[in-house]
C-alpha cells in the first residue's frame, strides 16, 4: 500500500468528472452550495482531466475509477479526502464536510471491487478526511486537527493503526479563513521525496516545522502569491518528480533548483474552481521504493 507521499507512484483511484461532475444540471444544481468559485464546465473538465490522466499513465501508474454514485457530488472528484491508506488496506473517513458526507459509503463497494480491504471506518463523532493526513514514512504518520478532522476522529485513526505505525503526530491546525473554506494540512506540505517537502510557513504550526527540519526535512517555500494557486498542492510520481497546477512559476522554479523534475497540468476547472489540486484528485493505492545507489 502507498505508506510514502513520494516513492513512485504504481496505482491510484481517480474519478473522472463525467461521473463526479455528470451533467451541466448537476453543476449549476450544486456548485454554489458547494462553495466553488465559479461553475466548472463539463466539456473543458473533461479535457483537463484526460490531459491529467496522460500525465500519471506516462509515469507508469495504474488507475482504477470510482464510478458515479448518486450518494455524492461535484466534491466527489477530489477522491482522496473519503479514505486513508494503510498498511492493511484503507480506512473509510468521516467527512468533515456536511454534502461530502456520502462519499466514504459510495468508495466503499468500489474499493472492494478492485480487491482493496476495508480496515475500518470513522464514526460519529470522529471527523476524519484524508486531505488532513500525511505519511511521513512508513511509520510515522501526521494528521492535521481544523475545521474538517477533530480529536475523536484521530484517536479512531489512531486505535484502527495500531502497531503498524510508531508514532502519530498531531498538527494543529489554523482558524484561516473559517470553517467554510478547506484548510487541510496537505494544503501546507506536500512531500516529494524522504528529505524535501513543499510548504507553506506562514501557516505552518513552529513545532512541527522543527520537527521535520530536525529530521533532515528542507524546505521548497511557498511564497504567497503562490500559495492562493494551490503551489503547496504537489503530487509526488516518485522521488523528486513531480505534477503540480499550472500557473505557479516561483514555487516550480524552486523545485527544479533542488532537482525535481515537474510536469504541469491546467486545471482551471477540475483544480482553480473547486479548490482542490492534484493531491487531492488522486487516492495513490500503492506506491514502491526507488532503489537509491
């Protein structure tokens, strides 16, 4: 299973925005209560994410597809928010988000049918979303505390790991622009191999900032401008390599300063409008060690 955020990516479940975003009615049915910036078109959607799909094929990765589920919604795109994978399978979240409340159920019957075991699901009153949790290696895992994970979630997260990981560490989270917005902790720290990580600082809580510098962690900053256009979302394809949003020449001129190679993606539809980068398009399944001479 995919315990790194940068080992290279081997399967990852996606769903496609003709079964998230399915008609022009849907759209304009949802997307202000949703809270999107603007209405996404369908037919440039789908452009957008075939293009996507080109790119994670090309880095050899297998995909699998969430199918259309009346259960969920636009949101629904944004995959990895409804599960955490493990070392013995995923576990099903418990949104945060009150209208993303189906899609846990509805990757549920997917996610079996592809042969992924179910560990354990977060119930009421956890709160868990997947955005929030990140794996720092195969045994050390962060997850952040805001607005969408609350403390009741995390210790279920906590108890259904058990053994399988050494420590659970604990960010708290800041109040940014209120419980409306998403602020998971990937919207901070997005690490693209063992020893770099993309962040944002200024939100970024001290101590645990110093913990992963005091772990060998440098740091690709962020600067402001870049951080509204999602520049910390970077999805990893293996060991410095890496797919970010388009639009953010700063924070992509600063990881090829450090060697990272960087394929970009347009995404003003399935990304800019709903306010959720290629992190948080894509569950990684599995993920395998590079060998490192």
């Amino acid at each position: 299973m995919a315990l790194s955020e940068f080992d290279h990516l081997e399967r990852v479940l996606l769903k496609h925005p003709r079964d998230a975003f399915v008609s022009a009615a849907a759209i304009a049915a949802q997307w202000k209560e949703l809270n999107f910036a603007a209405a996404p078109s369908l037919m440039k959607a789908i452009e957008e994410y075939d293009a996507f799909i080109e790119i994670l094929q090309a880095s050899g990765a297998r995909i699998d597809f969430l199918p259309s589920d009346e259960r969920t919604n636009l949101d629904s795109i944004y995959v990895r928010d409804a599960s955490v994978v493990c070392a013995r399978g995923v576990i099903l979240c418990r949104m945060g988000k009150r209208l993303r409340s189906g899609e846990p159920a509805a990757q549920k019957p997917a996610l079996r049918r592809i042969g992924i075991p179910i560990v354990g699901e977060i119930t009421e009153p956890g709160r868990l979303e997947g955005g929030d949790v990140v794996w720092l290696d195969d045994r050390t895992i962060a997850v952040g505390r805001g607005y969408r994970t609350n403390e009741e979630g995390i210790l279920q997260l906590r108890a259904l790991l058990a053994d399988s990981i050494d420590e659970l560490i604990v960010v708290p989270l800041p109040h940014w622009r209120g419980p409306a917005d998403v602020l998971h902790l990937m919207s901070l720290i997005s690490p693209v191999d063992r020893d770099l990580a993309v962040v944002y600082s200024p939100l970024l809580p001290i101590p645990f900032r110093d913990r992963l510098a005091d772990h060998g962690c440098a740091f690709v900053e962020v600067p402001d401008e870049e951080f509204e256009t999602m520049g910390t979302n970077v999805l990893a394809l293996g060991p410095r390599e890496c797919v970010m949003l388009g639009g953010n020449p700063r924070t992509r001129a600063a990881l090829e300063r450090t060697g990272v190679r960087v394929t970009e993606y347009a995404g003003n539809e399935i990304s800019v409008k709903g306010a959720g980068g290629p992190t948080c398009l894509t569950r990684p399944l599995a993920r395998a060690p590079v060998r490192r001479d």
